[in-house]
C-alpha cells in the first residue's frame, strides 16, 4: 500500500485552473507565477510559463522548500533522484529546445508514456500522456516526505 504524498492533494486541489485568453489574465495564475518570478509575472501575466511555479506552490503549500524558481529544470537540482513513482517530480525535456523543460507531478506510468498532473499543461492544470522518453529526472524532497 502506497501512502499518497502529502503535496498531491494540493495539487489536485487545483485541476482545472487556467490561463484566461487574451488581455485578462487569471489573478491565482498570475499571483503563483510572482512568488517565483515577480518581473516575468508583470511583464506577461498568465502567459508565463508556470510549471515550476505550480510546483513550487505545491511544495510551500506542505511546508516543503522547493526550488524557488521559474526555471523547470531548476527542479533537476532539488531533492534526491529516485525511481518513477506516484507523486514524484518529474521533469522532462522539450523539444526542440534543449535548455528549457517541464516539470510536473507523476500519477502514472508505463513502459513509454508517464501520466502527469502539472501545471501550464495545455495552459491548464490537468493530467496530459508524455512520451518516457522526454523523461530526464525524476525527484522527491530530501526529508523523504
């Protein structure tokens, strides 16, 4: 029996969250992009790329430090490296840009695709199929939550 990381919750607490097309922009979105990124959060409101600052509020939300970063890749650092498993971070890789990446929360895999629950996926939260092979790290807190 699997114990559900504490983090998840939170983060399912959020499904459906969205970007608002256009010249508005969603105040949660926008407000969860500033703790990680002030000036990006200004500049482009909920059109920031804010899959690391959903995780990173996340984490806060359970008293766990995370990166503090905007960065998704920044979440290669964070943590220890363990095997894939419900409610590790993952973080992958994205084509055709080899610096930038994604980073969400694992829900399930299989031998060629992960199911991720993330932010900013599809300008949403919500659970979207990776290919496993976008896969670059998969991390969990250091205190072993």
């Amino acid at each position: 029996m699997s114990i559900l990381p504490p983090w998840m919750p939170i983060a399912w607490s959020y499904y459906g969250l969205s970007e608002i097309p256009g010249a508005k922009h969603n105040r949660t979105v926008v407000e969860m992009i500033a703790e990680v990124a002030p000036w990006m959060a200004r500049k482009r409101g909920d059109e920031t790329p804010w899959c690391s600052a959903f995780a990173n509020l996340c984490m806060r939300a359970v008293e766990i430090d995370g990166t503090g970063s905007a960065a998704a890749r920044s979440w290669l650092e964070w943590g220890r490296d363990v095997e894939l498993q419900h409610g590790a971070v993952a973080v992958l890789k994205r084509p055709p840009n080899p610096g930038s990446g994604h980073v969400a929360f694992v829900v399930h895999y299989g031998a060629d695709r992960l199911l991720l629950l993330g932010g900013n996926q599809g300008n949403r939260v919500q659970c979207r199929w990776y290919p496993r092979e976008r896969l670059i790290g998969c991390r969990w807190p250091e205190d072993g939550a």
